[in-house]
C-alpha cells in the first residue's frame, strides 16, 4: 500500500449516515493528501444524519455495483443506524466489503457499521469494537468485542462512536501504511 498521501479510499454509504463518521474521516484523509471517493446505491445526493436528526448531504461519486477492491487502498464503512441497515440488504455491498477483506485491503467500521461486517461474516474469530448496542450482534457473529476506540485485527478495523473518529481515522492510516 502507498503512503496516505498516495492512497486511495473508498467511503462506502447511503442515506441515514452519521453524517461526523463521513466527513470526519473524509476531512482528514483528504487533508493528509489521500484521494477519497465515495461509493453508494445510486448516485443521487444522499442525507447524513446527527444522531438521528437529518444532518448534511453529500453526493457519491461511483456506485456500489460498478466498483471493485482493486482501484482502492482500502474501504471504510461510517455507521449511523440506517446506514448499515439498508446496505446489508445489498449483495453488491456485501460482495464488495468480501472483495476489500479477500485481498487484504483495510476495512474500517465504525458506530453501527460493524453490522456490514457482521452480515459480511468477517468477524468470526476477530477482537472488534462498536456502538453498545449492537455488541451483542458482534458477539453472535463470533466476534471477541471489547470496549476501545479503534480495535485494529488484521486488516479489520473497528471503532465504537463518533467521538472516536480520530482515533478509528488514524488506525485506518496506519493500517494502509503498514501494508507499504
């Protein structure tokens, strides 16, 4: 993998994102010089949210279904409840969270986004971290779930709120680093 200012990151989301776990982390990769493109179900702008009060938008740039693991350096998954919820039910976004992880390419969740990695099966065997209630979720998934703000296993990264977005971003950065 490339230094971050060389990388290249795909922001996976749609409608009911937690509009901080995006443009937190978006704000940083950018401002560290990575290149950030964001993938979605359509390309129609779509709504972030602050906790569940609608927030800013933003329009993706590429959709789910034309994109593969291989023009990017790695993936991350902001949370928000309806997030997850609603790409679970995709099988181009769970194909495509499969592809990142098959190829060893950082996958990062954060808040409720653990749920794609629970519906991926990605977590079996692996210590990970999210919002409190979906722990159980994570457990049941055979995750080990501890209570930390970034939880890096492999090339699995896990992260629990939106005050951790510091945290869960530089753990992504390092997880790319590392791979140089």
């Amino acid at each position: 993998m490339p230094p971050i200012n060389e990388a290249h990151v795909l922001i996976m989301a749609t409608n009911r994102f937690e509009e901080s776990e995006l443009f937190g982390p978006r704000e940083i990769l950018l401002g560290k010089g990575a290149k950030v493109t964001i993938a979605s179900l359509s390309l129609d702008e779509i709504l972030g949210t602050v906790h569940d009060e609608p927030g800013k938008s933003i329009k993706p740039d590429v959709l789910i279904k034309d994109t593969t693991a291989a023009d990017y350096d790695a993936l991350l998954l902001p949370g928000g409840v309806g997030n997850p919820d609603q790409l679970r039910m995709h099988d181009d976004a769970i194909g495509l969270i499969r592809e990142f992880a098959n190829t060893e390419k950082p996958v990062a969740a954060i808040c409720h986004g653990p749920w794609l990695l629970v519906e991926a099966d990605l977590l079996r065997g692996k210590q990970a971290t999210s919002w409190p209630s979906i722990r159980t979720d994570l457990k049941n998934a055979g995750a080990n779930v501890v209570d930390e703000a970034a939880v890096t296993d492999g090339n699995i990264i896990t992260s629990r709120k939106p005050d951790d977005v510091p945290q869960f971003t530089e753990a992504l950065i390092e997880a790319i680093e590392a791979r140089a």
